[in-house]
C-alpha cells in the first residue's frame, strides 16, 4: 500500500505540474484536476461501498487497481505523442479516480478482517502510516526526478507501483472470506438499509458532517500550493513535508490521545490545520512554508484517523463498507466541489486570500459543530 500509495502521489504530482504548464498556470484548471480526481469518488463510492458489502472484497481491489494502472500509461503515450492536452489529464484523472472510488470503500472494509478488534485503532494508525509513507515518498521523488527525467518516466513508475499492489493483493491469504455472506437485496433495500442506520446513529452523522466540512478546507493543499511555488522540485519538496508531517502525526497519535482526549485533541487538530493553511500566506521562503505543510499534515493525519476510527467503530460488519462510502462520498464531495471555489476565489484576487477564506471556513466550522462528538473518549 505504501508503495502504491507513493505512485498514486507521483501522478497526482506530476499531473498537477503538467496542467500547470500546459494551461499557463491558469489557477481554475489547476484547481479542476482535484476536482476531476475526487468529484468521481465522489459519485461512485456509495455504489462501491454496496458492491464491496456483496463481493470478494480482495478482487474488487485487484480490479480497481488494474483500472488505474492504465492512465498513467495513456498520458505517458500522449507526451510521447507531443499532445499536450489539459482536457486529456482531466479525462484520465477522471478515470483514475474511478477506480480509486472502488478501492476507498473496500480497501477500508477489508482492514478489519486482517486484525481482532482490539487491535483496530492502533491497525488504522499504522495503515495511515503505510499510506502517508507512500505520501512522502511520491512527491520526494517527483520532486527529485521531474526536472531530469521528465513526466514519462514517473508516469510509468507509477504504473508498475499498482501492478505491484496487485501482486501482493492475489496472494494474499485471510482468516476469513474477505466476502461478506448476507440475504441477497436489492441496490435499493441496501441503500435504504443505510439511511436508517446514518438517521438513527447521532455519532456517525456528526462524523459525516465535521468530515465534510474539514475535508472543504483540506482541499486547498493541492488546489492552491501549485500556485505558490514555481519550480518543480521546490513544489515537490513542499509537499513532501504535508506527508513528513503525517508520519510525525501518526507517531504521535496514540499518546497525545491517551493524554488529551480524543474529541479535544481532534478540535485542537483541526484549528491548528486553519492555523497552518493560513501562515502558507505569510511567508515566500521554501523553508518556511515547507514548516507550514509539515504542521498542516501532522494535524490531517490526527483529523483523518479519528474519523476512520470513529466510522469503523460505529458500523456494523454488514454495513461497513456502505457506510465508509458513504464517509468516503461526503469526504471526497467536499473536496471536489470546494477545490474550484478556492481555485476561483485564488483567480479573482489572489492565492493567499483563498486560503486565508479557507482558514476561516474552518475556524467558524468548528465553533459550529465542536460540541458534535465522533469518538469515545474511553477507545
């Protein structure tokens, strides 16, 4: 996971870079990439998460990654090709965010079935981990090799980095059949089967809601970062921090929510994050706003595990993989619709006042909804 992870970023990276070129650093069509990478998830996570409630959950992920391994090929072929076409990366992040709506839902889902519940929060930290690894890792390298090998080489890299994934995914062997054994229903017994558990569970609506809300502001990292930073290697570089930052977070995350408090520790999170995304504003130095996304990524891996906890926690078996489509599809949602409004907000006066918006979004946010809590104190 980690290393498809870092190729899943690789591309992201790369691609961004790409559309900031090929569009003349215009900030809307830099801004639509998140949208075309997250408003699919968006829209096909809910329908995900039921197929991964009805079917071996190891050979949808094989699946999703065989989709997405074929886009970086494509954009690979047209710069060999000399198109430079920014509709082109729009269609293949499409495509790629497509089979990354398959892989949310049922890659989360099938965590639980590889640890005892006991162990689940401390297996979701480490799989953060392995992930923002992989978060690290992609922009290190992108900002290590664009400059001298180009687009083509990391778009294949990153190719192979899901083959790999795929690999490991057909001979992985589980304790228990990674399906899950349920009365056969239909799409819309099961979709209403999960609107009455979300009406009647206050915990997982208040997580559904501050999740949305904060993933609105989180947005502004990849939509509005391009746009402060003009050299390739300095961009990946700073980025690179936001993913040092969740490997700090995830080292840190046990203890500091042993000592603190869940719910406390999570609203500190989440105002620090508004904190962060506005200094970006304040500074032009690398190192400083390298400071800034470190930061900001520590508190996104203490927000985004807490509410991973708080869903996992809170569903039962024959909805989990409903349910964390449905976190996914809000999650995603927020982050599609809110990138353009950042990206429009940056066009008409400028990227430092989109994210200090942001910042104040998410402060106002809070106070809003902090006395909704999502997590036992006690877990």
């Amino acid at each position: 996971m980690s290393v498809s992870t870092a190729g899943f970023w690789m591309q992201n990276i790369t691609v961004t870079w790409l559309m900031r070129e090929w569009s003349q650093t215009d900030p809307l069509l830099v801004s639509l990439v998140q949208t075309a990478m997250f408003l699919p998830v968006m829209f096909l996570s809910l329908p995900a998460g039921v197929i991964a409630d009805r079917f071996d959950r190891r050979i949808l992920l094989i699946t999703a990654h065989s989709v997405m391994a074929a886009t970086p090929i494509i954009i690979a072929g047209s710069i060999l090709l000399g198109v430079q076409s920014p509709s082109l990366l729009l269609l293949m992040t499409v495509v790629l965010a497509a089979g990354n709506a398959m892989k949310l839902p049922t890659q989360s889902a099938l965590l639980p079935d590889l640890v005892a519940t006991p162990e689940l929060p401390s297996a979701i930290g480490l799989n953060s981990m392995a992930v923002n690894g992989g978060r690290v890792a992609g922009p290190l390298v992108s900002a290590g090799l664009l400059p001298f090998l180009g687009p083509i080489a990391l778009l294949f890299a990153n190719a192979l980095t899901y083959c790999s994934f795929i690999i490991i995914l057909a001979r992985l062997k589980l304790e228990q059949s990674a399906t899950v054994v349920r009365a056969k229903t239909s799409l819309r017994e099961d979709v209403r089967e999960l609107v009455s558990f979300t009406l009647a569970d206050k915990k997982f609506q208040a997580t559904l809601l501050r999740s949305g809300l904060y993933f609105a502001v989180w947005s502004t990292v990849l939509a509005i970062l391009p746009l402060l930073v003009a050299d390739a290697r300095e961009f990946g570089f700073v980025y690179a921090n936001f993913g040092l930052g969740s490997i700090v977070g995830a080292v840190a995350m046990e203890p500091v929510r042993r000592y603190l408090g869940n719910e406390f520790t999570l609203n500190v999170a989440i105002i620090g994050h508004a904190i962060f995304i506005a200094g970006l504003t304040l500074f032009e130095s690398i190192a400083a706003m390298s400071a800034c996304l470190f930061a900001v990524g520590a508190m996104s891996f203490y927000v985004m595990s807490t509410f991973q906890i708080a869903a996992q926690t809170v569903l039962p078996r024959h909805l989990r993989g409903r349910g964390l489509a449905l976190m996914t599809t809000v999650m995603m949602g927020a982050t599609a619709l809110s990138s353009p409004v950042w990206g429009s907000l940056a066009e008409l006066w400028s990227p430092s006042t989109a994210l200090q918006a942001a910042a104040i979004f998410s402060a106002v946010s809070l106070a809003l909804t902090f006395r909704k809590k999502v997590i036992p104190e006690n877990l």
